[in-house]
C-alpha cells in the first residue's frame, strides 16, 4: 500500500516529533530554584519629600513599574503631570519588599507642602 504524499509527510513529521520529545532531557528543577533565589527582590525606597516622578523612577530602578499615587488632600485630583507633585507619604516601609502595583505613595502638589507634616522644607 503506497501512501500520499501529504499523508506520508505527516506521519514522517509525527515521528521525528515523537523522537525529539521523548529525547529531551527534564528539566533541572534545582538549576531554576538557584537561579532565582540568587535574583535580589525589590525593595521599596525612601521617596517620601520627592517629587512624584523621581519617586516612581526610583521604585522604577527597583524593578517595579506599577505604583499608584493618591491626592493626600482628599481631593481626588489627578496627578497629570507627575513633576508638580511631591510624596508626602508611602504605605509601604523602608527597606520592605515591593510588588507590582502594591505601591501607593499619597502626594501635594507642590505649592501645598506647608500643609505636609512630613516635608514641610520643599
């Protein structure tokens, strides 16, 4: 029985399929946990009395790229651009490991730091 074409091409493919696979080598479990353990976490940085943007560059360069910002007024404005802001509160300590997006930093404007009890000298 003489097979077509494509359908000689398919189990051809099959097989070299089925050998490659069953060739490899599983992983090193061991080789991985190594690895990362040996990757630093990050961790959150002092920002506070910072303006906004040297903040998020900062947790930035920790590895983080998601934080969130809050107008400490109660106001709820809206920090457009990040520069007019200043940090006047973080919810995470010094020196504590950071996530994404678990960062929240309470911001003035920058014209408002009288009101600030932690960065009354802008």
């Amino acid at each position: 029985m003489r097979l077509k074409p494509n359908k000689a091409a398919v189990l051809l493919i099959s097989g070299t399929v089925l050998v490659l696979t069953s060739c490899t080598t599983p992983t090193n479990s061991s080789k991985f946990s190594d690895i990362t353990s040996s990757i630093p976490s990050p961790q959150m940085p002092n920002v506070v009395c910072l303006d906004l943007q040297a903040a998020q560059d900062l947790i930035q360069d920790q590895g983080v790229f998601l934080s969130k910002s809050v107008d400490a007024s109660g106001q709820g404005r809206r920090q457009i651009i990040d520069s007019h802001w200043v940090v006047v509160a973080q919810n995470i300590q010094v020196g504590a490991p950071i996530d994404e997006g678990k960062v929240i930093l309470s911001v003035l404007k920058e014209d408002e730091l009288d009101q600030s009890t932690a960065c009354n000298n802008p």
